[in-house]
C-alpha cells in the first residue's frame, strides 16, 4: 500500500512539475533560462576560447611550410584595400555633399559591438548561436548581427553576458531582402542546412517581371523595423517559380560562414534608428 | 555527494552538447548528451531520482534552446517512465544493449520534442526534416550510448559511489 502510495505521489509532483514548467509566465521563464545561461556562460567561453587556441595551432602548424608564400600575399591584399579605401573615402565625403545639396539626411554610423561564438543551439531545433555580450554591452533582443562578410542574424533572447542569435539560415527568421541590380523586393528565410553542409536561404515573392540572375547581390531593404538598409546578405543561386506560378523564388547562398562563425559584430541601433531605417 | 555527482554530470553533459556542432549529414540533431546521461539515471536510480534528473536536464536543454521551458522536460520524463517499465526486460550492462539503448532514447526524446515544438508553433521544420533530424539523433545516441554509460559510471566510481543496476 505504502509502495502504491508512493508511486501516485511521484506521478503526482511529476505532473504538476510539467504543468508549472509549460504553464510559467514568459517573464519567469526568461529569468530561469537566463539564469542557467549565465551560469554554464564563464564555461563556454572557457571551453570554446581553448578550442579554438587548439584549432588555430593546428592551423598554424599544418600551414608552417606557406607561410611566407601567405605574407607576401596579406601584404598584397593590403596594399590593395590601402588604395580601395581612400577611393571610398573620396566617394563618401562626395555622397555627403550631394546628399546635404538635395537635403537628404545624413546616414548614421552603427556602433558595433564585437562578440565571440561561444554555444550552438543544443536542442537542434533551430539555427542559433550564443554570443559572450548581453544586456550589460547594451544589447537587447532584435538586433542584426553581422560578419565580415555579410549580415548573420538577429538578437533573440539577452541575458546579462550572453545573446542568443536567430541566424537567417533558419526557417523561422525572415528578412525583407532587395536584389539592387533589378531593384526587386522579396522576404528571405532560412532553408537550413543541407547534408553536404551547405547553409541556403531562399527569398520568396520576387516579381516574375524582373530578370533576376545567378550571382544578383542580395541585400536588407530596410523594411521591416530589424535591419538597416544595404547590409550584405548573399548572392542569387538560382531562380525557379514557386508553388502558385504568380511569383519567383531565389535560392540564397549567404555570404557569412553561418556554419564556422568564430566572432560576430551586433548593431547597435536607437529605437529611433529602427524607425527610420527605411528612409533614403 | 550524489546529488553534487549528478550536477557535475548533467552540467558537463549540457556544456558539451551546446559546444559540439551538429552534423549536417545526419540532418544536424544535437548531440544527445543530456537524453544519454538521463538514460543512464533510468537504468541505475530509483524512479523518483531518476525523474529529478530527467526534469533537471530537460530545464537545462531547453534552457540552452529558444524554446519555451517544459518540451524537453515531457520528452525526458517518458523516456524515464518508458525505460523503468521495460528495463526489467531488456536491459542488461552490456555495451550493445548501451547502444540499443542510445538510439531509442535520443530518436525518441527527438521525435517527441520536435512534435510537441512543432504542434505548438514553435518550430517550422518539415516532416521529412523531422524524420531525418530523428535518424541522426538516433545514430548519435548510439554512439554516444556506451561511452556516456562508461563515462558515468567511472565518474561514480572515482567518486567512491556504488555503481549497480538499480533493482
């Protein structure tokens, strides 16, 4: 009897534990996941600052033997993007006199703040990744999240010192996109990852009219309230009809590394940026 | 000391499954570490510790996703229940029953998790994907099955505890 006893108290507090857990207001819940983020947060970072020593001296020692062949070619690119900058300087001190002649505003410069990857998603259910800055950087929840070479994502969830990032890779974000050459609209969203690795989005609602190619720059058309006009997301794979024939689809490859990404750089942007990312 | 073992063990567990990356040629499932270790509980705790540890690790899964806290618990929880009832039947300290083991347990809590986030809006994933995401957790638990099952059981016995097949 005792025995029995027991065994309708374990169902019992089990089944109000699992009501209480799916029931918590958003708030708590938050806090809770906050709390367990910041506390494994000081290991991840331990764990992947370590990986990544390994990695990058293993790197180092597979790469010994082109090493000078690489520093002639990184002197190379620096002379390069040396003459490449002072021609943009030029262009942009000329963009702003016109700009401020026609009476358009000035564009804002983002402050950017540099984070390191230190988790993935461990539930495999979605495309994300876990920055070391939080609340206490100036973060807060939808913010973009770019690469060097192109935009990654956006802020989702921030605790003081780590900031998950939904990247564009998965099928829940969607980013009003603009192909600059044909000046086409669309919405991107994430198609995951396929087995051979690669990371690809497609852009939906693109006008059949426009003679979008392979190789078409995909960029943020501002529209939307996360993202600033302009920011680099890809390049066009391919192009096909989607399921009604009355609109195009285009295959993405985004340019950021999403499956590699080692450090990230969020954007922080004013509420009153946000409301005026869409003005010329 | 076997509660602080058991923190230890399900803290390392949810540090490495949000470090290691998700294979892309299994449909990129996490690495099934947390469902392992509860496994490892189920076959060598009384079912009430074995139930602490299945909550506690599916709070720390979820907590460590962009879901809402509770999914990963249910999932856990039934695999527990589902490992104590047959347990009796199949279970044996062998490294292939480890690795039987592994397998259903990551597919299923997969399965269930994915379901029950997707019933709810808060997944898009497809079907197929599901089911493919489903097979590669499948593959990973059984890998993972018998190197968790050693790995806790040294850590007991390092730590001076009595490891054994609880009745």
């Amino acid at each position: 009897m005792a025995v029995h006893r027991g065994g309708f108290l374990v169902w019992w507090v089990l089944a109000a534990t699992l009501l209480v857990l799916l029931n918590l207001p958003l708030t708590w819940s938050r806090s809770v996941k906050a709390g367990i983020r910041e506390t494994l947060a000081p290991l991840h970072s331990l764990v992947s600052r370590v990986g990544f020593r390994v990695a990058e001296a293993a790197d180092a020692l597979r790469g010994l033997g082109g090493l000078a062949v690489e520093n002639r070619a990184l002197q190379e690119e620096i002379l390069r993007l040396r003459a490449e900058l002072r021609a943009s300087q030029w262009a942009v001190r000329e963009n702003e006199e016109l700009r401020a002649l026609v009476g358009f505003r000035t564009r804002t410069t983002y402050r950017l703040v540099a984070a390191e990857v230190i988790a993935r998603d461990s539930t495999g259910w979605w495309q994300s990744l876990r920055l070391d800055r939080g609340r206490l950087d100036g973060l807060t929840p939808d913010l973009p999240v770019m690469t060097p070479d192109g935009l990654a994502g956006r802020t989702v969830e921030v605790s003081d010192h780590t900031a998950d990032v939904l990247l564009i890779s998965d099928p829940g974000c969607r980013v009003s996109v603009r192909l600059p050459r044909t000046d086409s609209f669309g919405v991107l969203r994430g198609s995951g990852v396929r087995w051979d690795g690669r990371v690809l989005c497609r852009v939906d609602f693109l006008n059949p009219g426009h003679a979008i190619r392979p190789g078409d720059e995909v960029v943020t058309s501002g529209l939307g309230g996360v993202f600033p006009p302009g920011l680099l997301i890809g390049h066009v794979e391919s192009v096909q009809s989607d399921a009604t024939g009355i609109h195009r689809r285009a295959i993405v490859l985004p340019s950021a590394n999403l499956g590699a990404m080692r450090q990230a750089f969020v954007l922080l942007l004013t509420s009153n940026e946000r409301s005026n990312t869409a003005r010329p | 000391m076997k509660v602080v073992s058991i923190a230890i063990l399900l803290l390392v567990a949810g540090l490495l499954q949000a470090l290691l990356p998700a294979p892309a040629r299994l449909g990129q499932p996490a690495w099934p570490i947390l469902p392992t270790l509860v496994l490892y509980f189920a076959c060598t705790r009384e079912r009430p510790m074995a139930l602490v540890v299945a909550v506690t690790a599916g709070v720390v899964q979820d907590a460590l996703g962009l879901g809402p806290l509770g999914y990963s618990t249910a999932a856990l929880a039934t695999l527990v229940i589902a490992i104590r009832r047959y347990r009796g039947e199949v279970f044996e300290s062998e490294a292939v029953t480890h690795v039987v083991l592994g397998a259903l347990g990551a597919a299923t809590v997969t399965l269930l998790t994915g379901f029950l986030l997707r019933a709810n809006g808060h997944i898009e994933v497809p079907w197929g994907t599901m089911l493919v995401k489903t097979a590669g957790s499948a593959v990973l638990g059984a890998v993972l099955g018998p190197s968790v099952f050693w790995a806790a059981s040294r850590f007991e016995q390092f730590l001076g505890l009595h490891w054994e097949v609880a009745p």
